[in-house]
C-alpha cells in the first residue's frame, strides 16, 4: 500500500480546471519529484494534496485513509506536513521561537526537537536567537523544513526548495533532502524547477504538462529519457 496516492485528481481556481485527472504514488521513505512547464499545475497539485486547494474529483488517499476532503489542520495532524515556495517562515520571530512554532500540534516538552533541529543544520544553531526575516534565502529554506520536522511527519510536500537559492546552494539543499530522507525516513513529494538535479536525488519522478500526466519512472532513468531532455533537461 503507497503511503500518498493521488487518483485522478481534479482540481483548479474558480472556473477554472488546472489538474485534469492527476494521479501518483508515494511509498514510504521515498523522495518524488514532479516537474513540467511554467503552469503545468505542480503546485496546484501539492495544494489540492495538502487541502489548501478542493479536490473536484478523484481520491486522495494517506496511509490507507480517504483524505479527499480533508483540511490542511487535520492533515498536519495526520502527520503530513507542506513547506510552500514562499511566506513559509514568521520572519519577526527567532529561528528558535519559529521552530517552537513548528510544534504548536505538539503537546510534549518540546526542547529536545528544537535541539535536534538545531543539530541537523548547525547554521540554525549559530543563528537561533536571530529573527528568522535577517536571514539569507538559504538559511530560511532551511529554517521552513526544519520547521516542518519539529512534527515528525511522514511526508513533506516541498514547492520549490532551490527557488531563489544561489547557485552555489543549490546542491547543498537537495543533500539536505538527502539526509532528512536517510536520517529521518520521512517521504517526501516535491516539485522542482531544478528538474536535473532534483530527479537525481529522487526514487521516482512524473512529468506534468497542462495539468495532465504525461511521464512518469524512475528519477535517473527519466534524466536519461529523451523526451524528457529534450522538454526540460536542456543546458
């Protein structure tokens, strides 16, 4: 049984339908990656996933459970966790008092997870009193995954980890997702415009374009895939 399974998902804004019958599988401890096009939906996607977004038709399951219409509170608390490309932090507050944000589900002491996190990205630890907003685009993305952890979920819906992100950074987040990966076994569905580097960390990856599943195999077999280059692995 997958962990996430999406099947023939429907959705959009308004009038109008983005996600035309979108479907995919993530088992557990795997790292997913969904590219395509400008507006092909991939956000749209991991909203409607996350209940942010109504699913107008189709079946969302987790963990065996029917989530179609559930709200992004309930999912949390089910133990899915989603990380958007923007506004993911409280820049006012202290990278500390934002992972004690992070755990506001939490009901336990919470300091030990705050040590933890501090310990698995120890320019957090440098930076804990800082207020989050000061920080380099990095650092923040790092700060809204750490964030995100303080619940211990079983899946990370990531949009755009490497968005913004200095070159030089870029292969430092996607090992980040590497290690939370290995160190943690939490799964975790992204959507990635770095599509290259993103499917060469990844189990498996599908290709969405106008809303609609066009590809889908394994993470290097699709960099290998010619259709795939020639779309959207050019340079």
């Amino acid at each position: 049984m997958s962990l996430l399974e999406a099947d023939g998902v429907v959705s959009g804004y308004g009038q109008a339908e983005i996600l035309h019958g979108v479907s995919f599988q993530v088992n557990n401890g795997e790292i997913i990656t969904i590219i395509g096009p400008n507006g092909a939906g991939k956000s749209t996607l991991l909203k409607t996933t996350y209940g942010l977004v109504d699913c107008w038709a189709g079946d969302l399951h987790f963990s065996g459970t029917d989530i179609t219409d559930a709200r992004p509170n309930e999912l949390t608390q089910r133990g899915m966790c989603y990380v958007p490309q923007r506004n993911n932090i409280f820049p006012t507050l202290t990278v500390r008092e934002n992972l004690r944000m992070g755990a506001y589900i939490e009901s336990h002491d919470v300091e030990e997870d705050i040590e933890r996190e501090l310990d698995r990205f120890p320019i957090l630890r440098e930076r804990e009193h800082q207020r989050a907003g000061q920080m380099s685009g990095g650092q923040r993305q790092m700060l809204a995954l750490s964030s995100a952890l303080m619940t211990a979920p079983e899946v990370l819906l990531v949009d755009e980890p490497s968005a913004g992100l200095a070159p030089d950074l870029i292969d430092e987040m996607f090992a980040h997702l590497e290690t939370i990966r290995d160190d943690t076994g939490v799964a975790i569905l992204m959507v990635e415009q770095n599509a290259r580097k993103a499917l060469s960390i990844s189990d498996r990856g599908y290709v969405l374009d106008m809303g609609e599943n066009l590809i889908s195999g394994i993470g290097e077999e699709l960099i290998h895939n010619e259709e795939v280059r020639s779309l959207y692995l050019r340079g």
